[in-house]
C-alpha cells in the first residue's frame, strides 16, 4: 500500500491513474469491519481503491468530542495493508483547509432536522470535506455507510445539485453479534454500557412504535436524542453517558 502523505504529491500519482477505474472510501480512521465493507465492495468494483483517513474538524460541533475521537492510525495502515489497499490518503488540516474554512457547502433542508438539529454545522462540515475529497480523489464510485443514513442522502443530494461526475455506492451497516452497529465511537463504551448498548438495535426492530421505544431507552438509562420513521427508515441518535450512538434500520419490509 502507499501511503501519501503530500497532497501535491497525491495530485502527481492521480495524474498517472486517468485509463483505470478508482473507488473512494473517504473515513475518520479507527477502521473496524464497517470500513472495510466498503473497501471490500470497492476492490471488487474498481481497478484501484484509495482510502482517506481524515478526522475532520469542522464536522464536529462539540470539542470535546474532536479531542475524544478515536485515533489508531498505525492499526488502520496494518489493516488495510492485510486488505491490499493500494492508496492511504493522510493528510492534515492545513493542506485541505488553504482557505481557513471560509468557503463551506450548505444545502438547507435535508440538513436541518435530526443529526442537523442536534449537531448544528455538523453536516455543513461533512459535505465541505466530502467535496474537498471526491476534487481531490476524483474517484469513478465512491461508497458510503447506511449506518450514516442522513450522511448518505445528503451526499447523493450533494453529488446531483453539483453534477459531480461520481457513482455514490450505498453499503449496508455492519452489526456486531449482539447487533450493535460497529462504530469507532463503541471503543468508549465501558463493558455495562456496551452491554446496554445492545438495546438500541433490539428495540429498532421490534413491533413498537417510536415514542414507545423512546420511553423504552430512557426507563434503560438512555438520554435520547430522537427516535423517528423518516425516508422509510426508523433512525436514533442516544447517549450513553458523553457517548453519543446512532443507527438506523429500513422500514420496506
Ligand atoms: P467514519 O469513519 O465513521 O466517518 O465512517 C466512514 C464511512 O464508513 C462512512 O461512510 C460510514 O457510514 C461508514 N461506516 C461506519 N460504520 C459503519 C458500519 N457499521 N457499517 C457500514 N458502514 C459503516
């Protein structure tokens, strides 16, 4: 795998890639099997796949949070060598932000309930860095986690409203055994509240109604956030204590 570290460098490789296919993963790094679902779907796709590896600070609204964030980056290049990656993008804020944050994308309508209500600015920051990447990578498909549902339509949004020249890949979420949605966010989870994480999945997918579940998690020791059916799909943002989870399962039965 190469590593690149230099985004002028990066731009000079892309130049020599212009007569094979490439598949994006653009990630925040603390790589699990979700991540690698993606890779995987990728490889099987594309001639070449380039992973991005970027915690991005202006798509977190609590600094607490950015400084929390789970950063592994000697275990993620380990495991995506063992998955035959053949480009690792690292590169830092001041490359990718030469403006200072100045100029930023804003899409008004999908962004502003759930995740956007609770996260002001959160999805603004996504989509920047998002475009930033799929500039950069300029990738044939670029694939992304149902597990961020919100992310996802807003992404595809994005690439349509722009005619961006790139196929947007949907990948299923990737569970645990107790069902759990493998997150980065899990690793801050002690063992009990791992254990009572477990709960939101179940619940999800039970026969009860949204508030219903709601009064369910916080009788459990949840704090809730929402729990709603939107896009045809019953979507949850919960606390355990200062670990905010997400997730999300389709209602098309
Ligand atoms: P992140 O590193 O959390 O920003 O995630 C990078 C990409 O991986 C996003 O497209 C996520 O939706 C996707 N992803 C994260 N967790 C999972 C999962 N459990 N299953 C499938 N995709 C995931």
């Amino acid at each position: 795998m190469n590593i690149v570290t230099n985004l002028d460098d990066w731009l000079a490789i892309r130049k020599t890639l212009s007569t094979v296919s490439i598949g994006f993963v653009h990630t925040m790094g603390n790589l699990h099997e979700g991540h690698m679902s993606l890779c995987q779907q990728s490889k099987q796709m594309n001639d070449v796949t380039v992973v991005a590896i970027f915690v991005n600070p202006a798509q977190f609204n609590d600094a607490n949070d950015f400084d929390l964030y789970p950063r592994t980056v000697n275990q993620d290049i380990a495991l995506l060598s063992q998955h035959d990656i053949d480009y690792l993008l690292l590169f830092d804020a001041n490359a990718l932000y030469p403006d200072d944050y100045q100029v930023q994308i804003n899409e008004t309508e999908t962004s502003a309930v759930l995740e956007g209500e609770c996260r002001p600015g959160h999805f603004t920051g996504m989509l920047t860095i998002v475009l930033k990447f799929l500039n950069i990578v300029q990738p044939t498909r670029s694939y992304y986690g149902e597990k961020d549902y919100q992310q996802l339509l807003l992404i595809q949004k994005m690439v349509k409203a722009l005619f961006l020249p790139v196929e947007i890949i949907a990948c299923p979420t990737i569970r645990a055994e107790d069902s759990l949605a493998l997150s980065s966010r899990n690793s801050r989870l002690s063992p009990d509240q791992r254990k009572l994480a477990a709960q939101l999945p179940v619940l999800l997918q039970g026969v009860a109604n949204p508030e219903h579940i709601t009064l369910t998690l916080q009788q459990l020791g949840f704090k809730v956030d929402y729990v709603t059916d939107k896009w045809q799909r019953r979507l949850a943002a919960v606390w355990l204590d200062g670990v905010r989870l997400i997730d999300n399962i389709s209602l098309e039965r």
